[in-house]
C-alpha cells in the first residue's frame, strides 16, 4: 500500500520527536505517499511531536484523534473527514383521520410546530432514525413509508460551522396516545392535516411539508413518495438503500433483467 496506517501500542508512545523523524525518513523511502496517526486520548501529549513532523488533524472521536501527513507531491489527495451532519424528522400521518403529529421545542426562541426528529446515530438508516425520534419524543410508535424531503444547509451554527441535510420522512402510527418528553417537548399534539398547511405558527419547513402531505393524501401517496429499496454493495457482507420514486412493474422487471 501507498499508506502507512500507524496504531501504536503504548508502549511505543515513549517515543521521541528524533524517533519521529526517523519514521518519517523511513516512510519516505519505503515510497509511501501518505500516513494515517492513531493517538488514544490518554497518550495526546504525543501529538505535539507529530505535529512538529508535520501531522495534521483530520478528525477526533470520544477517545482518539486520527492525524495525518502527505508525504506525495503537491497538494495532499487524501480524502476529508465527514463535512455533513444529518437530522431527520418524521411526519407520522394517520390516513384514517387526515391528523399528523407534530410538537413544539423547548428552550426555542419561537415556539412553532413542527415535525418531531434529531441527528441520526452512526450506522443507523434514516428511516430507523425518524421512527426512533418520533418515539423518544412522543411515545408514539410508527412505521418508515417513504422519504419526502431534504434540506442542506451550509456553515450551519448548530454543526460547529459544517453543512447540515435536514431529512423528512413518511411516517404510518400504530399508536395514537401521546406521551410527550417533557425536557425536549414544550406541547405535541395530532393536528389536523389541512390546519397546519394552513397555519403561520409552523415552521418553513413543515409549512412546506406539510403543502405536500396534504397534495399526496388527496391525490395519492405515489405523487410524492421517494422510497427505497435495499441492494447488496459491493463490499462483501454489507447492503445500502437506494431511495427513489416507484417504478412502475413493467420497468421493474426490466431493471432487474439488466442487473
């Protein structure tokens, strides 16, 4: 490999900055183009030597920070770390009486309706997301449908300046009883479809969604539904979701012919 990707046992952590420029020498002429630093958070006093070398941060976790250095010529090729956060919200719509459920933050500086969500955990699927939020928000349960929505948003002040999408989700309950948290929700109630379409007391967003909501529950979810379908990657062992509009049988068909 081109790389060198350095997870030092502790025990090499009693290394010195002359250590350091010994590896680097050695890197270099071994051909490596670029190294990858490990450095748990109880041994970063070794990040000032490697900075010395000149290592850069590319990213941190709860109990390490990863560092790197370009050793290739020219500007460094090596990918960046994450540039997006990624909150989801779920528009739990109950079809039978045309009521979707929304709440009202607390600790806001307008108190407007909108569609209970949060920041997605590592590894989880957005539609995993919107249910789980929706839950720990309002206790009501429900089911992923289809993705209606997204927003991005650049140099966002609540993401330490990075860029922040905004994913609005389907929603069908299987339960009607709220049980509202108190530390995050101010009030949350079932609300009638057309109202808040309607009202000036909804965010943007929700105003927005909420318009379309009430097109698809006329005219048929199929007007605005991005769904998704699940396919293996081509990473041994793992799958992705592919979201997009429903293709009619015929092109289904056709599709899975070519693949």
């Amino acid at each position: 490999s081109d790389f060198a990707y350095i997870f030092l046992p502790v025990v090499v952590y009693e290394t010195s900055l002359k250590t350091y420029k010994k590896s680097v020498k050695q890197w270099r002429a071994e051909g490596r183009i670029a190294v990858w630093l490990h450095i748990p958070i109880l041994q970063s006093k070794f990040i000032t030597a490697a900075a010395l070398q000149g290592f850069t941060f590319h990213h941190a976790e709860s109990n390490s920070s990863t560092l790197t250095l370009w050793l290739g010529e020219g500007h460094s090729r090596l990918p960046g770390y994450a540039t997006h956060q990624l909150g989801v919200a779920g528009a739990a719509l109950d079809v039978d009486s045309g009521k979707v459920l929304v709440v009202q933050d607390k600790n806001k500086t307008m108190n407007a309706w909108k569609f209970p969500g949060g920041l997605s955990d590592p590894g989880e699927d957005i539609g995993d997301t919107a249910v789980r939020e929706v839950f720990e928000e309002t206790g009501i349960k429900s089911e992923f449908k289809s993705l209606l929505s997204i927003r991005q948003q650049h140099r966002h002040p609540g993401a330490f300046g990075i860029s922040d999408m905004y994913i609005i989700c389907r929603l069908q309950p299987s339960s009607f009883n709220i049980s509202f948290c108190q530390q995050e929700c101010m009030r949350c109630e079932w609300m009638d479809l057309e109202e808040l379409a309607k009202t000036r007391e909804a965010t943007p967003i929700t105003s927005s969604v909420a318009k379309l909501l009430l097109y698809g529950y006329r005219e048929g979810f199929d007007k605005i539904d991005i769904t998704m379908r699940e396919f293996p990657a081509v990473y041994k062992g793992l799958f992705y979701k592919l979201y997009h509009r429903e293709l009619p049988d015929t092109y289904k068909i056709t599709t899975e012919l070519m693949d």
